[in-house]
C-alpha cells in the first residue's frame, strides 16, 4: 500500500525532499491550532473521518504551494529579470497551478470556495489543519 506522500510525489512529480520541507513546514504552521485543539478535545483511537472535499483541497494545497515555489525560484533568476520573462513565468505557473488543482479532482471555484471556507469557520479550519499533521505523520 502506497504512503500518501508517496502518491502526492507521483501525482505532481515532484522530488521527495521539496515535497517533505513542504510537509514540515505546514505541520509545523498548524502547530499551535492543532495542540489547542487536541488541549479541548479528548485524543482518539483513530482519526476522524475525512471529508473528501476537504481532502483533495488539502492535496491541490500542499502540490499549489509547491508549483509556487519551483516557479517563485524561477523568477529570482537574474537571467529573468525582464518583464516579458516575468510575464511568461507567471503564466506559467497559474496554468500548472490551475492543472494541479483540477488533477485533485477539484474546480477551480471548489478549490477558492474551500479555502474561503476554511479562513471564516474556526472548526473547518481546526480539520483541514489536522488533516495536515495526519498527513505528514503518515510520511
């Protein structure tokens, strides 16, 4: 059986140690919402059920930022400090960006109307975070 980050590494074909410093430091992002909300609620056995939605978010998430930051290093270059390099860089990386969301199963408007969601409503917020950590310890 596959880990989840090894499907999430396949999926955006991405190498294992950009994908595992992108894992810590969203781990390490929900640190403190994730120990408040273990501080209130009792641990269980297992973990809660996954809304799925919430689940592919949290996968076009963590690959998005990962687009971000390949093509974010890409326009440090001084080789592409012209405007019309600058141009055709972001263009690039909305598509892949756009692509890597839809390849999580996910619409575009799915993928903006969840992280909408998760910046107002607390608990929403308090699962995608713990579906994070999840994640991460699975790796």
């Amino acid at each position: 059986m596959d880990r989840p980050l090894d499907v999430i590494q396949r999926a955006f074909g991405l190498p294992a140690r950009v994908l595992g410093m992108t894992m810590l430091a969203l781990s390490l992002a929900s640190v403190a919402p994730a120990a408040a909300q273990q501080a209130a609620v009792p641990t269980a056995a297992a973990p809660a059920a996954v809304d799925p939605e919430l689940a592919s978010y949290a996968k076009a998430f963590v690959g998005v930022g990962l687009v971000r930051d390949e093509f974010d290093s890409r326009l440090a270059l001084a080789k592409n400090k012209t405007v019309e390099l600058q141009d055709q860089i972001r263009v690039e990386m909305k598509e892949k960006v756009n692509r890597t969301i839809q390849a999580t199963g996910l619409t575009l408007d799915a993928y903006r109307r969840i992280e909408y969601t998760i910046t107002i409503d607390p608990a929403r917020r308090a699962a995608f975070d713990q579906f994070l950590t999840d994640l991460s310890k699975a790796g």
